[in-house]
C-alpha cells in the first residue's frame, strides 16, 4: 500500500489501527473508498486538529479548496464511518461542504 502524491498537509491522528488480515477484511487488501462529509467547511489543518482530540479519523481529508490532507496512512485503518467492518477494507475520505443542513450537506465540488 502507499499513500497519495496529492497529499499537501499531514497530520497523523493517533486514532487508527493496523490494517490487518482479520475477520473483518479475510486478505487485508483495500477493496472500496469511502466518503463522508465533515459536517462543516474545515480546512484540511482543522480537520487534522478533530482527529488529535475526537475518537475518529480518515484516511484522507479535502477541503474547500481542493487541498488534501492525510491523517492515517493507508497501512492503517482509520476510524471513520463507526464500522469497523468497511474501514478494515476502505480508503477513508472525509470532505468540506460548502453548506450546511439547509443544502442537505452539500459537498464542495
């Protein structure tokens, strides 16, 4: 596994396991993306900061701007959609939106 060249800020967040061959993910390969919005129009370095104090992390992050942060490295499993199941096998992306819940979460194009 390696991690993505887009990646222009990093900040490990210390919630995260190893992705392992388990009963969760039987090969310990990735085998699908996951994306979900952050709730808010974070920068990627905001985001970071949740994912020092909160018990949640992605692997990935991308903000408004297109900039793109990493949080767990792709050896690991972030703690992301409170599934152990699909983060055992997912590349974790959390997005800004660009509204709130009066546009049901948009997220930035």
């Amino acid at each position: 596994m390696s991690n993505s060249k887009l990646v222009s800020y990093t900040k490990i967040s210390p919630h995260k396991n190893p992705r392992k061959n388990d009963t969760y993910n039987k090969t310990g390969k990735i085998t699908k993306i996951t994306i979900h919005h952050m709730a808010g129009n974070l920068s990627v370095e905001s985001c970071g900061n949740v994912f020092q104090t909160r018990e949640v992390s992605a692997n990935y992050g991308i903000d408004s701007n297109g900039k793109v942060g990493m949080y767990v490295e792709e050896k690991d499993r972030s703690w992301a959609s409170s599934s152990p199941e699909n983060d055992y096998k997912a590349v974790t992306i959390e997005v800004a939106n660009d509204g709130g819940a009066d546009t049901d979460w948009h997220v930035s194009d």
